[in-house]
C-alpha cells in the first residue's frame, strides 16, 4: 500500500491558488480583428446634394467583400448594399459579415440641400459620468427665418442649443419658415470616462494582480487589449461584486461607476 504524506502549509497553498480568482476562462476573439470589414462609399453612383423639400438622396455602399449586410442609422440589417429616397441629413452606415457577424467602423455619410437649410453640430459637451450635464449646439445656414429645432422628435424650440443631455445618441431636425427640412443623426454625448487615465489603473491595481489576471489566469490585464476584448464581462462582474473575487477589496462605488460608464460609452480605447 502506498502512503502519501501532505504539509498542511502545501494544503493551504493548493487552496489559496484554487480561490483566490475564480472567473470564467475568456478566449479572446480573433477573427474580425484579422479580416477586418473595410467599406467605402460609392462616388460615382450616390447622390448626396439634393433640392431643399425632396427626398432624392441616395448612398451606395461599395466593398471587396461581397458576402455582407448593411445598416443605416442603426436600422434592420439587408442585404441590399444601396440607400435610396433619401432627405437631407448624416447618415451613418455599418456592414457586417453573413458569416460571422463582423462589422464595419461606420461610415458616416452627409447629404445635403442645394438651396436651402444646411446645419451641421457646432459643439457637443459630454456628460460626467452619472450626470445628465452634455449639451449641443447646432449652426445653421440658408434657412429662412426662423428656424427650429427638434431633439429625438421633442417639440420644436427656436433655440440651437439643448443642454441637460445623459449619455446617449441624438437626433436633431431643423426646419426653417419654408418647411424645409435638414437632420443630423447619431450624435453621441459620452462621460468621456477614458481607458487609460481611468479603467486600467483599476483594473491593473485590482484585477492583474499576482494569482489573478496578471498572466497566470487567462485573460490577462497587463494586456491593455485583452480589457478591451473583455469590456461588458468586466461591467457585469464589477458591478455584480464578483470581481475582484472574495477575500480581496472591493471596488469602491465610483470605480464600478466608471467601469460601467466607460462600456456604456462603447468600450473605447481612450
């Protein structure tokens, strides 16, 4: 019979390197960031100046892949790579792949009026995360007076200014004493919470610690893109109190504030 004899230090060390950080094993994704989806817009088919009042725009999506679906100002996916009947505004295309999903960098498009009312964003404050202190500033040119403003389909206001704004997208609509018509669309007010200044320094003091996320646990978080990749994990364990893991500190509230300001801002590498 064979006799085994355990040091109870060698024990606890065992148990210590089991629980110290039980998260999920993350494989990082590879696939969109070695073939990226890569559009352009199509010169010589859209048509991107239109009379004030009509709605005759239209942008053409050209790109070497060919199996691909497109969106315009976040709506259904087609197939079709064409946008047609078009009033003036910025329009904002994504693509993705039929087969795994990947998407584009958007490729924001501007139609305009020939003759009439032209606005376009004079200036956009972000919000502090947690706030609702953003605003925006529209500026305008060859409308006839007076002009108004529409924020996300509110009530027309004569004033270009819409201040009290949360983190989000908006939608803004001119129209000038003529009835024409002109928009801008996605523009984004953010916390402006950045990655470098304020997520890695949390995450690195926190997470990439010795017997966690430091390279002996995938994934590892010394690796600035490893965070990236695994952004909205991070929110939902910071903001569960999972992570970091019991027996270790825990994140005061305005470090999981952050976190979930930053993701909520797009995960941006900042």
């Amino acid at each position: 019979m064979l006799k085994y004899k355990f040091h109870l230090s060698t024990v606890i060390i065992c148990l210590l390197t089991l629980v110290s950080c039980e998260y999920e094993r993350v494989t990082t994704p590879d696939v969109c960031d070695e073939a990226p989806v890569l559009i352009s817009l199509d010169q010589a088919n859209s048509q991107l100046s239109i009379e004030c009042g009509t709605e005759d725009g239209t942008i053409v999506i050209e790109s070497d892949n060919q199996a691909l679906e497109y969106s315009n100002n976040g709506g259904d996916f087609t197939s079709n790579a064409s946008f047609v009947n078009l009033g003036a505004g910025t329009y904002s295309i994504i693509a993705r792949t039929t087969s795994n999903g990947c998407t584009s960098e958007p490729l924001v498009v501007d139609i305009v009026n020939e003759n009439g009312l032209i606005i376009s964003l004079a200036q956009s404050s972000n919000a502090d995360c947690g706030s609702s202190n953003g605003s925006i500033s529209i500026s305008q040119s060859n409308g006839a007076e007076p002009v108004t403003y529409s924020l996300n389909g509110s009530s027309f206001q004569t004033s270009a200014e819409f201040n009290n704004l949360s983190p989000d997208s908006y939608d803004i609509v001119a129209r000038d004493a003529n009835g024409c018509e002109a928009s801008i669309s996605n523009i984004e007010i953010t916390t402006g919470v950045s990655l470098s200044a304020d997520i890695q320094p949390i995450i690195q003091n926190n997470c990439a610690v010795t017997g966690c996320h430091s390279g002996s646990q995938p994934p590892n978080f010394t690796d600035k893109q490893n965070i990236l990749n695994n952004a909205s994990r991070i929110k939902s364990r910071t903001s569960a109190g999972s992570m970091p893991p019991s027996g270790r500190e825990d994140l005061t509230e305005q470090e999981i504030a952050l976190i979930a300001c930053w993701v909520d801002d797009g995960a941006l590498d900042n």
